[in-house]
C-alpha cells in the first residue's frame, strides 16, 4: 500500500494512491463538554447533496457490501480496520459519500 499520513484539524488521515480516486470532505470534531454524554464524539463534514449522496453504512450498520461493489467494501474494510487498530476504542460508522465513477 502506498501513501501519506496527512494530519489536519486534529484528525489523522491516509491519503490512498490507488485506482480509485478517494477524496476527504473537510471536517471537524464535535465533543460533548459536559453532562452524561460527556466524551462522545463526532466527526462533522460538510452537507452533501441528498440526490447523489450514497450511504455506505449506518450508525449500526456495518459490513453489508455486496462483493461487486468495490466502494461499498473498501468502506466496510476502512471501518473493520478502524475498529481493530484502535483495540475497539473507536469506530467509524455512518458513511457516506458521492461516487464520481465506477467504483
């Protein structure tokens, strides 16, 4: 596998080079400071257009990619390995995004 760390904003990326074109919308992260969700976490992009906009996986959904969907298991991969390199600490759920080509 070839590629780059890239940190920015306090979050750690891997800049894939690939056949497929992969591109990281901005984002930020959104904490809870107080009360009984305090520590919770989410990662925050911006709104993608709900015409073209395609749901890889749900808040407890994972790992449902057809095998011919080359996008669709590249993101339940990045989850599953998500998970583990974190020990379980953390995961990525609900992914989403816009597939520019075949995939």
């Amino acid at each position: 596998m070839h590629g780059e760390s890239i940190h920015d904003s306090g979050l750690w990326c891997f800049e894939f080079k690939s056949h497929i074109d992969l591109k990281v919308a901005k984002s930020f992260l959104l904490s809870v400071t107080e009360g009984p969700k305090k520590g919770l976490t989410w990662i925050v992009d911006e709104l993608l257009d709900p015409e073209n906009m395609r749901k890889f996986s749900g808040t407890d959904q994972a790992g449902c990619a057809d095998a011919a969907d080359f996008a669709g298991i590249t993101c339940d991969a990045f989850a599953h390995f998500t998970a583990v390199d974190s020990n379980l600490d953390f995961v990525v759920v609900d992914i989403q995004g816009i597939v520019l080509a075949d995939a």
